[in-house]
C-alpha cells in the first residue's frame, strides 16, 4: 500500500496495531514483556540511538519544545514551581543559575555547573560546610565573596546552610570561622 505521507503510514499502523491487539490479548503480554527485556539488556543503545536522533533533529525538537511551551503556559508555570524547583535538581539549576547571575553583575571571572554543585554536596556529606549540621536545604556560598573580589568558580563555592550563610555576609571564609 502506498501512503501520500509519513502521518497517513503512522496512522494506519496505529490503528493496525490497535486492532490486532484487541483481537489478540497475549501477543501484547507477551511484547510488553519481551520489549521490557529487550530494553533492559540494550540500555546504552538505545541511549545512544536518542541522542543521534535528538542530535540529527535539534530544530525539530525545539520547535515542538517551544510550541507545547507556548501552548500550555499555565502548565508549564505550575510544573516548574510546584515539582521542578522542589526537586534536588531542580533546586541546585536555579542556584547555579542565581549565582552566575549575581557574578556577572558584579564581573567576577569563572563560572560552574550543576554537576560541580551536586559534586560538592556529595564531597560535604549533604552538611554545611562551616557549621557541619544537615540542613534541609544548602545555599551556594562564596567563601571569598564576590563583593572583595572573589571569583565565581568551584575552588571559591562551599555550600552552607542559611542561618551561616547570612552570618558570615561579605567576611572571608577565614574571617568568619576564625570568630566563631
């Protein structure tokens, strides 16, 4: 059968397969199951197979990002305040990006990631880097801070809980735990 396009071969496969397995329960048991292994056994394939795709079809992809972006901006606006900023990651994205804000206002050199971030919470066991307890959420901190001069990058982050964070304000590192 020849179709005029891709949507028309999509859409009758659709139904085909919608069809076939109303009339043959066990056969989509019985895929399920084996595209479970299959998945399984060949994680990194198939990884690897949607980042060539993604790759290949960049524009594509953020086009179609963009236009359910505009289209459901009510949404959108909930997920990322009420489960993205929530979540670990979600918290450590938006540091990371507050403090590469304040940094270039100020024009200090260097930057960092999330990853370095997450990297630095694993390496201070979840703990704030001066008063050692374990908060229920860290904030990004610069130990030479950026207002004398500090530069923002990963050797000059700690992550510190918020009531020394706000102690220690523009003090060095040194200062601050040298007076408490």
């Amino acid at each position: 059968m020849a179709y005029k396009n891709r949507e028309d071969k999509q859409a009758y496969n659709r139904n085909y397969n919608k069809e076939y397995y109303k009339k043959n329960p066990a056969d989509l048991i019985a895929k399920a199951e084996y595209d479970k292994v299959y998945r399984a056994r060949n994680k990194e394939k198939i990884k690897e197979q949607k980042r060539q795709w993604y790759l290949t079809n960049k524009d594509h992809c953020a086009a179609k990002s963009k236009k359910y972006t505009e289209d459901n901006k009510e949404k959108v606006a909930d997920w990322y305040k009420n489960i993205w900023l929530k979540s670990e990651s979600g918290r450590f994205s938006s540091r990371t990006a507050q403090a590469t804000r304040r940094a270039r206002a100020k024009q200090a050199k260097g930057s960092f990631t999330k990853l370095d971030i997450n990297d630095l919470f694993s390496s201070q066991g979840g703990k704030c880097y001066y008063c050692r307890d374990k908060p229920n959420s860290l904030q990004i901190e610069h130990m030479t801070p950026l207002s004398r001069g500090g530069r923002n990058d990963v050797s000059n982050i700690c992550l510190a809980c918020a009531p020394c964070n706000l102690r220690k304000h523009t003090q060095t590192a040194e200062e601050f735990q040298s007076i408490t």
